[in-house]
DNA sequence: CGTGATATTGATACGCATCAAAGGTAGTGG
DNA sequence: CCACTACCTTTGATGCGTATCAATATCACG
C-alpha cells in the first residue's frame, strides 16, 4: 500500500466522506460499492479545482492522467480539426465522467472546457487502476461507464449519418431530459447550459437552422424556449420527430439499405 | 527473437497456445503480456465459429457473454433505427475486436455480420474479467482498447457532422490504408470487404454519391479502382481533401486508430 | 449605458439525395 | 459452357434541405 493510501485510511474518520455523501452518489462512480471501499475511493479522489465558465479542464493532446467525474455544473468536450475547426464531441452534465478518451494514447484526443461554474472530482487514472484490482465491482462499473460512451457516440453518429436536421434537435433535447431525469430533475423543463453555436456544431448543423428550428418548434406548440430556458410541451411528438416519422413534411423511409 | 519468447513458444509445442503463434499477436489483445500469461489467456478463448459472408456474429438486443477478435476476415456492425433504417457503425478487420458496446447495458446495441469468410476468436467476458485480476497487463490493455474506439468513434462523428463527402470517403480509404499497414499489408493497394452501399451507408452518404467520388478520383488520378480493388496513388492529395482545406499542407499519417 | 457576443430572421446558393435507367458482375442451373 | 437471373455499380437529370450571406435584434457584462 502506498503512503497516500495509509494516510488517506488515517484521515477517513476525521474527514467526511464525501462520495458517501454526495447526491450523485447513485449515478456516478461509486455506484454498487460497499461502504467501506467507498472509504477508499474516496481518497483517492481529487476536489481541488472549481472552474469557471470557459475554463479548461484538460487540452487536446495534453497528457492523461485522470478521469473527472462532474459534481455541479456541465462540460463540453470538442477536437480540432486538422482544417482548425472545432467540432464538439459531447457535453456532460452533472454526475457523469468525462476524459475517457485518452486511456489509448495516454493524450487526450478532445479537450473540456466548462459552460458554467462546474465543480470536478478528479480521479487519477492510476490509482484508479489500483483500486480496481482490489474493490470487487469497480472494474466492472469502469467497463460499463466506457461502455456507455460508447453507445452514446454510436447514437451520435446515426444522429449525424442518418437524421434530419429537426430530429437531431428534438433528440438532443430527448436526451437532455433523460439526463435530467436522471438526476430527478424535470425532465420537461431545464435550462441548456450551452449556447446555440455549440448545439448547431454538435449536432453538425449551423446556428441559423438550430435557431430556425427552435422558433418553428414552439410556433407548433411543441416547445416554450425562452433564450436558454426550454420547456418540452409536446413530448410524443417530440419522440416521433426524433425517430425520423414526422407528419408535418413528412418524408417516409430514405435510404432503403 | 527474445530468449523468453522462444522459450515460451518451446514450451507450448505440448499444450497449443494459438495465439502465442498467432500472427496478429502483436496488434490483438495479447499485446504486451508475458508468455506465462498468455498461455492462461489462450486457455479461455474458444475459436470454434468460422463465419460465411452474410452471417451473424451476434445481433441486436441479443445478450451479451463475450468480445470477439477477429483471426481473419472483415465484418461490419451496424444498429437499427425506430424507422427500421440500418446504420452502419464500423468495419472490423482482422486483429480487431468487436463486440465492446454490449457491456454496459448487458446486451448488445449492434449487430455484427460478416463481410466474407471470417474466422473469430471468442473471448468470454466473465472470464476476461477474471483474467484482468491476475494478468497485470491485461486489464490496462482493455481499457485502451475500449478507449480506442472511442476515439474511431469521435473521429466518425467529426466526419459525419463536419466533412465534405468527399473528405468522408478520403478518411475511410486512409483509415483503412492505416490499419492493413499495422498488419504489415500494403497501405496503399487493398481490397474493400464491404459494398458500396455499406460505404454509404457508413459515410452517411448515398451509393451514388460514393460512386461517383470514386469515378472522380480516378479521374484526378488520386486512386485507381477496379470493382473492390483499390489503390491509392496519390496520398497526399487524399490527405488534403481528407482534411478539408483542397490545397494547405498534409500533415503525417492520420492516427484514425 | 455602451460594447461585443449571441440569437433571430430573411434571401439566395449549392451540395448531395433522389429518381430513373443502363451497364457489370457473380452465382445458378440447364 | 453458355444463358439467365438477381444484385451491385455506374451515370445522368432534377429537386430538396440545409449552408451561407446579410441584416437586425437581443443578451451579457463591465
């Protein structure tokens, strides 16, 4: 065991536990794990750094060295280019972790950069490594958030290869409220921590046709908008513009396969 | 040849340790693990399936048990929308591994076909996790590669949400020109496995626009194809088109894995 | 209250999808 | 071996969706 391991057992009774008492407990790391690995993974954990909206958390290819799990706050990851144009990657909210990125090349392939005042716990990659030889379903919890990336990033992509620009919004903002949700949040009505420009570059769209569509969607009822604040009124409809069966234009099934 | 290597391979003539002797060892999962190891590692691999084109590897919503490399042969992943559309998700060439994107969710959100005649190694996945306990190495050289598709994953979504159509055919011809070259075949004359319609597909593109990217190259003598044969001439010039900007300078080779 | 960043709205242009049809290729059975 | 079918690929003509350009309007912030 390394000293900072010991030192850290020594503090634990004096020193909260702050994982163990975080709110996100249930949807963060520390998800199905006994109390008393908790302890130790809390050591192990990092809470120096509030930052401040457009503040980075870590440049493209800057060296790896740990993963963030956001406390407060939200994230927005993006890569350059090789034209020097920025594409973002995804934006992460409270209780989600972000960096994974760069375990492959130990660099980090996209940067961070926070969209409002966001608190981070960060986790050193190798003590991360450590303790997952030795607390039972940690790894297993560390595959699963990869995992998960994963999947998201392939939903991404279907989103640009295949949907329409109204069906990316309306999936975007689907998928914000399940974040929310999530974290028992009102699914249906949340602020967008970022701006229209981030959402258009996301979503590969420009900002006039993010805005277009974010004005034609509230004149049919189907959202309120009112500059970063979004209510869902309409939520069926929302889901069958997302999935690409919309009655308004409609056009049926492209690209046959 | 290192003295532990040979005695590694010696020692193995009695009990078959086929991925000791397996050509891709150096870009498949055993990478970096000692002969010991990789013996243990051998003993939980069954390769018993060699796959016709056409047929599954896995599907969609099916359970997920195991990750799978790729002995030989090429397939393709692909995941169904609500509309019932398939989206292409990647290619997988021999030495690569597929199959990542079930762990989260226990099931897989893909399927997997073969391109031609494909012969896979199956990798249990509760007996890989066991392993990455006791085989220092192996659980470190999970995670990147997990962490390796992410980034594939990133760089479609930039290609898809940012680059011309021709940009987006130039990267997959580069990537697929990167990764026969980690197998030590020629980067620039290679097969296609897939159709033109999984290109498309792929590139959120249409068969026809494919095609006549192709014709077009040819015809600017950037490539030369000949039905699935394809080789590139001119690989500065895909760089540059690859990148977006028709005529600023080629940077070195594209990581694109 | 002024100043730059961000957001909306309208007019026009262009890239790529779509439709249509011919040319190739592979696989099958007479 | 050739003929035949089914699929894959190529090529051309046209239209739609979204980018782009341009001009306000609105917000954030010192």
């Amino acid at each position: 065991m390394t000293d900072a391991a010991a030192n850290a057992i020594h503090f634990r009774h004096q020193n909260i536990n702050q994982c163990a008492e975080c709110s996100l407990n249930p949807i963060c790391l520390p998800v199905a794990i006994s109390p008393e690995d908790l302890y130790q993974l809390d050591s192990i954990i990092q809470r120096s750094r509030p930052l401040h909206r457009g503040d980075h958390l870590f440049w493209e290819e800057s060296a790896f060295e740990a993963i963030y799990a956001i406390k407060a706050g939200s994230l927005k990851a993006y890569t350059t280019t090789d034209a020097g144009e920025e594409q973002v990657t995804g934006f992460y909210l409270a209780g989600e972790v972000v960096g994974m990125d760069g375990i492959h090349t130990e660099t980090h392939v996209s940067s961070a950069v926070a969209l409002e005042t966001t608190s981070i716990c960060e986790i050193p990659f190798d003590r991360l490594q450590e303790a997952t030889q030795v607390i039972p379903g940690l790894q297993n919890h560390f595959f699963k958030l990869m995992s998960r990336e994963i999947q998201a990033d392939q939903q991404l992509m279907l989103l640009l290869g295949k949907k329409s620009a109204d069906a990316r919004v309306a999936s975007l903002l689907l998928s914000l409220g399940d974040r929310y949700k999530r974290r028992r949040l009102s699914e249906q009505r949340f602020r967008l921590p970022m701006s229209r420009s981030d959402i258009g570059n996301y979503l590969g769209l420009a900002v006039e046709t993010v805005s277009r569509i974010f004005t034609r969607m509230q004149q049919q009822n189907i959202l309120s908008v009112e500059g970063k604040e979004v209510c869902i009124i309409e939520r069926e409809q929302l889901c069958r513009i997302s999935a690409g069966s919309e009655d308004t234009s409609c056009k049926t099934s492209r690209t046959g396969s």
